[in-house]
C-alpha cells in the first residue's frame, strides 16, 4: 500500500466514523439503542429534504402568482412576498441552480416560460 492509498483509506475512514460520533452520543443520552437513534436522525434527513421540496415549489408559485415570467417582469423578493429569511434564501438557490428561476442583473427573480 503506497501513502496515497494510505491517506484515502484514512480519509474513508473518517468520513464513516466523525458523522458517527455524534451520533453516539445523541444514542447515549437518550437512553436509546443506535438502531432507533439512527432511524431518528433518518426521519429528521428526509423532513428536511421535503421541507426543501416545499419550500422550493412555494416559491416558485409565488413567482408565477405576480405574473414575473419574462425579465422586463422580474420582480425582488420583497414584491413576490418572499421572506429574507435562510430557508427562502436556500430554496431560491436551488431553484436558480436548477434553472428553473433566472436571476437579472439588479437581483429581480422570474421564471422563464417556454415559448411554444
């Protein structure tokens, strides 16, 4: 085993036993056995996912709602009624990211429509 393979197999390593040490110690805690603890933390994963999901679909309705379909109708968060808050922020990141929003120059938000 040369040193690269060495470093990965430690990186690895790490990467499977520092997300469970928390993990642990949340188990230890609460008297729980890691099953349940790690079932629980499962269900905390996926309704943050979903929360994302939601976040994201709300959003885009928003958008759509004040007609900002076209860049001269762009509007700001602040006119779709769209809170400054992280979660709104994180979800119109993605949506961005996705192109399935677009962002003008001075920061407008729009959802481009497909001409048929």
């Amino acid at each position: 085993m040369n040193r690269m393979d060495l470093i990965y197999a430690i990186a690895f390593i790490a990467t499977i036993i520092i997300p469970l040490v928390p993990l642990a110690i949340f188990t230890a805690e609460r008297g729980m056995d890691i099953i349940t603890a790690m079932a629980y933390v499962a269900d905390i994963l996926v309704a943050t996912f979903l929360g994302g999901v939601i976040a994201e679909r709300y959003y885009l309705k928003r958008l759509k709602k004040v007609k900002a379909i076209s860049p001269e109708n762009a509007v700001t968060r602040e006119e779709a009624k769209i809170d400054p808050g992280p979660i709104a922020t994180q979800a119109l990141k993605g949506l961005v990211k996705r192109k399935k929003v677009k962002v003008t120059g001075d920061g407008r938000y729009y959802v481009p429509c497909e001409e048929e």
